[in-house]
C-alpha cells in the first residue's frame, strides 16, 4: 500500500500562516502591558511597521507609485485600518484580551451581512443561523464579570465595532481588487496613510503622556515582529496555501491569543468564556469557509 501524503500531513505553507496568525494575535497584550492610549499605540505600531517595511524593499530595490485611483483606494483602507486597530486596543484596555479578542472575531458575522449592501451576495437562512450562534457567544461572553464584579460593557462594544471595522476592511477589499499590486506594497501604503491620520491625535495625546524607553522598545515589537513580520508571513504563506485553508487558520487568532494573555499576564478562564467562545470561533470559522468556498 502507498504511504501517506506528507504534503497533506505536513505544509510548510499552512505552517508559516499559522506563525504569522500566532504572531497577530500577541498584538493583544501590548494593550495590557502599555499604559498609552489606544491612539498613541497605534500610531507607534504602524510607525515602526512602516519603517521597517519601507527599509525591506528599499534593500530589495523595490518602488511602486499608485495612480491617483490605485492611492485613494490604498488610503481608505488605511484610514479603516486605523479606526479597526484603535476600537481594538480599546476594547482590550477597557476589559481584557480574551473579550477583546473574542469580540472582534465577530467579524465575519458582519462581513455576510455588508456584503448583500454592496451587490455581493444576499443574506441567506444560514446567515442569521450564524448571526444567532455569535450573539449567544458574546451574551456568555458578556455576563462574565471582572474582578469588581462589573460587566465590561465598553471592552465588549469596543471589540464588537473593531470587528465591524475590519468587516469593512474586508468588503472593500473585495470591492477593490489590488491583484496587480505586490502585498508588501498594500501593507506599506495603508501602514503610511494610517500613521499619517494618526499622527495629530497622537500628538495631542503625547502631550499628557510620557513615554519610556521601554515603551518605545516595546511599540519597535509590536511594528516590527507582530505587524510588518507577521504580514510578510503571512503573504508568503498563501502562495503554497487555499484562501479557504488561510481563512479557517486565520479564525484561530482568538484561540493563540487567549493562550498566550493566560501564559504571560495570567488572565483567568472560565467555563463560560470558554463556552461563549466556542460559540464565537464556531460561527466565524463556519461562515469564513462558506465565504471562501463562494470565493474560490
């Protein structure tokens, strides 16, 4: 008899999605571990990933110049971007990593149902099946109380508008097809633009607060290996790898990154979290495949 398959048991491709999903999902405990706001974390963020990316192709000896339509499209992403990963940060600051990131999971939710608005698909039973599994995951989510016995409503509402923000992001991104655009170079312009929106209220903010170097040290990780790296890697991934495999992969950033908050800040996981969760991951990773295979 042959043996197995060792490309289906072992794909070094599905691997390197796997670390970059692993290294988005650290993104989290930064919010914990910096006392900065949202705003000034993520203008740091898309600071030392926009460097970091522009200094790779620059050593590549790389250029690319959007035309005026190719650019407008690149900055409304990033201006998406921007709002997605400040609501983000603020949900895990105003409660804790696994509601924020359990929260924000809920984005292909809302994907299936801004698609029928932009002539993409139409809402199906199925649809508000998933809708109904995710709401029920959030209401277990959602009764979980913290340490004062307080129910952390903004974390959850932050977390939820950050997944409506990525949500977005997603649909326009399949409004706007950039095929003909090398990933690195959509990282970077989004990355640029983001920082460029940001840099004013960052500003204003660095005027109440002091940063250390042990923040800047902490902001150059957070740009540089959780953000510019992680993309890299990812993009690299799907080369050898099915847009419908990297959405089920991608859907288990919540699950690294509540393994990761419980081993480094110790975050407590109950029966309840852990079942609202499951909820959560089921709906989104159901109806991400859904939408891959229609894609595919």
């Amino acid at each position: 008899m042959p043996g197995p398959d060792r490309k289906k048991i072992w794909n070094p491709h599905a691997a390197t999605v796997h670390l970059s999903v692993v290294l988005f999902s650290c993104a989290g405990i930064f919010a914990k571990w910096l006392t900065l706001t949202p705003v000034v974390i993520t203008f740091g963020r898309v600071l030392f990933s926009t460097l970091s990316l522009a200094a790779f192709l620059a050593l590549k000896r790389q250029s690319f110049r959007p035309d005026k339509k190719t650019f407008a499209r690149l900055a409304a992403l990033g201006a998406l971007l921007a709002v997605h990963w400040v609501l983000f940060f603020a949900g895990i600051q105003a409660s804790d990593v696994t509601t924020g990131l359990l929260t924000t999971s809920c984005f292909p939710i809302f994907t299936l149902f801004l698609e029928p608005l932009t002539g993409q698909g139409r809402i199906r039973l199925s649809q508000v099946l998933f809708t109904l599994l995710a709401v029920a995951g959030v209401a277990l989510v959602a009764l979980k109380k913290d340490n004062l016995g307080v129910v952390p409503v903004k974390g959850i509402v932050f977390g939820l508008a950050a997944g409506f923000a990525y949500a977005c992001i997603a649909v326009f991104n399949r409004l706007f097809v950039l095929s003909d655009i090398k990933p690195q170079w959509i990282i970077l312009y989004e990355h640029a633009v983001a920082g460029c929106l940001l840099l004013p209220f960052a500003l204003y903010r660095l005027q109440y607060e002091a940063v250390s170097v042990r923040d800047i040290l902490l902001l150059a990780v957070l740009g540089i290996v959780c953000t510019a790296l992680g993309h890299t890697l990812f993009t690299t991934g799907l080369a050898g790898l099915s847009v419908h495999s990297a959405g089920i992969i991608t859907c288990l950033e919540p699950v690294y990154g509540i393994a990761v908050a419980a081993i480094t800040l110790r975050e407590p996981l109950s029966l309840q979290t852990l079942l609202g969760g499951a909820l959560i991951l089921a709906a989104s990773m159901t109806s991400s495949g859904r939408q891959k295979k229609k894609a595919g």
